[in-house]
C-alpha cells in the first residue's frame, strides 16, 4: 500500500462548449423583440470573445443572454476576463473578453499556500499551468480537494486524473 495517489488541478475552458453556447445566444438575439433591428453580434477569435453591439445597454443585455448560456454549457464564468469598452465602426460600440485557460503563477501560488495551511501529509507540483497533488492517503488528497472549493479564487478550478 505504499502507492501514491494523485490528482491534477487545472483550469479549463471547453471551446466547442463555448461555440454551442455563442450560437445559441445569437439564435435568442435574433428572435428578441429589444434587439429587433440592432446590430449585436456575438463571435469568438482565437481565444477570444467579440461582442458588438449598438450601444453598452444593448451591449451589456448581449453579455447577459451569452453569460446565462455559457452557465447553461457548464463554461466557467470565472474565467472571463472583460476588456476595455470600445468605439466600433457604424456607431457601434465594441468589447472583448479573454477566455482564461491554465492557473497562472499567481493563482498557483494562492492554491499551494491553501494546501499547506491544511497541513496534510500531500505534496504539491506545479506544472505549466496545472497543479499535480500527490499524497499516500486518499482522505488526505479529497480534504484538499474539499478546501479548494470552498476557497474564493479568482478562477474555476477543475480537478481531473484522480488516481
């Protein structure tokens, strides 16, 4: 029983989930009766969301309707990060939001000091923009998991290759 067992923390975003949730959102826009007429348009570029609309009313119901299908798709809303709003062309106004995928240092520095003021016999690995958590005690490594959902990070945080 000297086996190790492990878990990976990693945050993710699932980009065809994203696609299905922007085009359900755009399907809702277009039979609207607020947005008749309105040249609002939802898109994703690389890692990015593009929103457009008419004016930042109409741009902050566009953010409404795609957050509440992204909830729907199980898409981490946590881990949107909304720029600058900007002047488009045609009187149109302009806003990107960066899909946030992997833990950056900061955030794997929140996590390993949240395990170690547990005081459990785990170690910690960072590894790119994951966390490996090892641990002889299976108890031990489920006690992590439980404090780091209950901690406020700044981003979602899913636990895979529970070993």
């Amino acid at each position: 029983m000297a086996k190790d067992s492990s878990f990976d923390i990693v945050s993710k975003v699932e980009f065809p989930e994203v696609t299905n949730a922007i085009s359900m959102a755009m399907k809702e826009i277009t039979t609207r009766y607020d947005f008749k007429g309105s040249k609002s348009t939802i898109s994703l570029e690389k890692e990015e969301l593009v929103l457009v609309s008419d004016d930042e009313y109409k741009l902050d119901q566009l953010k409404d309707v795609l957050l509440s299908k992204l909830a729907k798709r199980d898409v981490p809303i946590k881990n949107i990060s909304y720029k600058k709003i900007e002047n488009a062309s045609g009187g149109t106004v302009r806003q990107r939001a960066e899909l946030i995928s992997g833990i950056d240092k900061d955030n794997a520095k929140k996590i390993n000091t949240i395990i170690k003021n547990k005081g459990l016999k785990v170690k910690t690995q960072i590894q790119d923009d994951q966390i490996r958590v090892t641990g002889k005690s299976r108890d031990d490594l489920q006690q992590v998991i439980a404090a780091i959902k209950s901690a406020d990070l700044p981003i979602d945080v899913q636990f895979i290759n529970y070993r």
